[in-house]
C-alpha cells in the first residue's frame, strides 16, 4: 500500500476525529506537500491518486490536468 492509500484512509476513516481534535489543517497541509512533491519529481502514477482525486480537486491543489503526474 502506497502513501497516497495512506492518505486516502486517514480522509476516509479518521478525518472526522482530526477535525474533533482540530488537527484537519494539519492533516491538510501534509497531505498538499506531499502531493506537490509527488508531482514535482513525478513520483506517483494517476491510478494512485485516484481514491483522493475528488478532494484533489475541490481544494484546487493541482491544476485540472497536472504534467507532473506519471500516465
């Protein structure tokens, strides 16, 4: 299991507990850098990110269609 899976756990099972704990912008701020940097050294393939794709795009923290992700 890759650490975009990781992350898309942590959303999907816990996110609720971290915004409770008020840790969400945390978790947020993690989850961005590491996409980022994913992105600049082309480190993950779109099958990968697809789990988290929807959020992704609704915090608009890559452009609609990223060069820097891997076919």
């Amino acid at each position: 299991m890759g650490a975009a899976h990781r992350y898309a756990h942590l959303y999907h099972s816990h996110y609720e507990t971290m915004c409770r704990l008020d840790e969400d912008a945390h978790l947020n701020t993690c989850f961005k850098h590491f996409l980022l940097f994913c992105v600049e050294f082309k480190l993950v393939v779109k099958a990968d990110m697809a789990p988290l794709k929807e959020m992704i795009s609704k915090n608009g923290w890559l452009q609609a269609n990223p060069t820097g992700v891997r076919k």
